[in-house]
C-alpha cells in the first residue's frame, strides 16, 4: 500500500496513475515502477515515480527422511541403502533438494558399518538456504563363522596316563574384518592330556562384539593292560588226620599305568583258607 499526494498554487489537482501496480494490488517478488501525473485546473501536469521492491524473506522449508538403523546385507561389511529425498517447499517456486553429504551417501549406494550423516539442502531464488539432515545406522549384527577340528581320540604313552596331544587351526572369517579368536575352554594345543575326555572350546569374536563358539572333545585312551604277578604255585600236605590244609599266600596287587586300579579274586579260595586236596 501506499499514497501518493498532489498539491497546487490554484485550487484542487488531479491525480493519475501512468504505469505501475495501483496501491493495495497484489504484487510478485521482483520490482516494478510506479508512475502518477498531476493536472491542475490550468491545464500544467507535473509527474513523479518510485520503484516497488518485494522481496522473498521466506527461506523454504526442507523435511528429511528420519533417521534409520539397519543390519548389514548378508555376508558384506556394509548395506546398500534407499531413502526418499527431502521434500521441499517455499512461497516462492523454484527450490529442489539437493544432496549435501558426500557422494557415498546417494540414496542406493553401500553404507559403512556404523553412524553416517546424510544432508539435504535447498535454495530458494532470493538466496535463502535451508536444510536438514538424518542418520543412516549400519550394525554388524552377523555372527562370524568359527569351524573347529573333528574330535580328536588318543591313546596314552606307554607307562603313562596321558599324551601329548596336538590339534590342528581353528578357522574364522567374518562379513567384516579384524575377528579375534581366542581358547576360552580346554587344554591348549600341544599340551599333556591326561586319559579321558576333555572339552576344548574356542569362541570368535567380531569387531562388533558378535560371538560365535565352537566345540571339539580330546579323548585320551588308556591303551595299556595293567600287570599282575601270582605268587608261585605252592603245595603243601595235608595235615595230619585231615583231608585239608591251610594256606596263605601273599595276594598279588596289579599295576596299571593309571591310578585307581583294583585286583580282585576271579577263582579259587583267598590266603588263610583251608584247602582240600
Ligand atoms: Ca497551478
Ligand atoms: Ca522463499
Ligand atoms: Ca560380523
Ligand atoms: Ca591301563
């Protein structure tokens, strides 16, 4: 809106609008030139103008995708992510979102495990910049993959309860890298074990704190017979007006190359019995 005054010497003037929008018009953002003449009674005119400046003061509004955390494609360090683009608006026509982040962001392309900033800009034609962001999450949420040896079974050294036993590499691999493989079970490889079964357990770790374990038993044989030694054979008479005698023998104790073994009678009278003839 605006005014536009006249004055004269002699009485009333007239007023003209010669070119440019009438006060109170609706006007687009550029500028433009007001013109108005005066006419007194006498038939003098005098005219003046002045320029009419709108401006856009309104940056545009710019609306991002929300934020997303997604596990990792299978088998691959990262995932291929589509998003929609920031929707955009403005008083005035023109303003498109532009993304503002790196290249490695396009909507589609393959995102690193972890946290990565996406952002989108617009412009609208007076200049003003808007923008937004999101975040694109990636977790490794695969385990690794951990293959152990096959069961082992040994037998124990001669005169021993125990060998030395040695099993071959655990393997490990990951969808990403740096898997830390660690005995968390067991004796350890190339160690004595003694005879028996024992549980050796490895377990796999990846950089995201994903575990796997696996699992092999050794197995330790008692492979040699224990030894025993009988008194010689003894023979005695029988005693006097009997058909029997009384005879005692050191019992002979068997030796194993393991502890705990036992010596038992499997026939026959134990020492100190009376024997018939
Ligand atoms: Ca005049
Ligand atoms: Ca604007
Ligand atoms: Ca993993
Ligand atoms: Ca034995």
């Amino acid at each position: 809106m605006y005014s536009v005054d006249a004055t004269d010497n002699c009485g009333s003037v007239t007023r003209r609008r010669v070119s440019g929008p009438a006060s109170s018009s609706f006007m687009g953002v550029g500028s433009d030139i007001v013109m108005y003449s005066a006419h007194d009674l006498s038939g003098n005119n005098a005219t003046c103008s002045f320029s009419i400046i709108v401006r856009d003061m309104e940056p545009p509004q710019i609306t991002c995708a929300s934020s997303m955390t997604l596990p990792t494609d299978v088998g691959v360090c990262g995932r291929v992510v589509t998003y929609t683009a920031a929707t955009v608006s403005d008083n005035c026509p023109g303003p498109q979102s532009q993304l503002s982040s790196g290249a490695n962001t396009v909507s589609g392309s393959s995102f690193s495990v972890g946290p990565t900033s996406v952002s989108f800009s617009a412009n609208d034609t007076a200049g003003q910049v808007s923008s937004c962001s999101f975040m694109v999450t990636i977790l490794d949420q695969e385990l690794p993959t951990l293959i152990c040896p096959a069961d082992i079974v040994a037998g124990s050294d001669a005169g021993a309860c125990n060998t030395q036993v040695s099993f071959g590499a655990v393997s490990s691999t990951d969808n990403c890298q740096q898997t830390q493989v660690s005995q968390i079970l067991g004796g350890v490889n190339n160690s004595v074990f003694t005879v028996g079964s024992s549980l050796i357990r490895y377990r796999s770790l990846d950089t995201s704190g994903n575990a796997q374990t696996c699992n092999f038993t050794v197995t330790v044989r008692d492979v040699q017979l224990p030894t025993i030694s009988c008194p010689a054979s003894i023979s005695v008479n029988a005693l006097t007006g009997q058909c029997v005698a009384p005879v005692s023998f050191v019992a002979p104790v068997g030796l194993d190359n393991c502890v705990g073994s036992s010596t038992s009678l499997t026939a026959g009278l134990p020492s100190g019995s009376s024997f018939g003839v």
